[in-house]
C-alpha cells in the first residue's frame, strides 16, 4: 500500500530581499534609460532595512536606558 504524503513548502521573502530585488530592477531601468529617476531613489530600497534594523536598536537602547531609570533604587 503506498501512503499519500503532503509536503508542504513554505517560502518567505525578507525586506533585505525585497529591497534588493527592487535595487535591481531600478538599477537596470535606469541604466538602460527606461526610467528617468534620480540616483538616489534608485539606491533607497537598499537603505530601508538599515533605517529599519537602525529604528528597532534605538527604541530597544531607550526602553533599557528607561528600565534603568525607573527601577533604580
């Protein structure tokens, strides 16, 4: 007797991988001349995670510095 399996794959896309599958495409639209956009916009997709990743550190370095404010004795 054969047994029916189901496997089940899960894919996920990061904001890295978001940022620099969007860096490419800009990169490529504005070297060909498709799109007439400034640099900047075309590198931006690659600072979001930074500014993200940088966003997160700050508030969780507030919330410690917090902590330690109000529980010392």
């Amino acid at each position: 007797m054969e047994q029916d399996r189901n496997i089940t794959t899960t894919t996920t896309i990061s904001l890295e991988s978001i940022g620099l599958i969007t860096f490419i495409v800009f990169l490529i639209l504005k070297l060909t001349g498709t799109l007439n956009i400034n640099w900047f916009w075309v590198w931006f997709p690659l600072w979001i995670p930074i500014a993200v990743s940088t966003a997160i550190y700050i508030i969780f370095i507030i919330i410690a510095l917090l902590v330690a404010l109000f529980t010392k004795e």
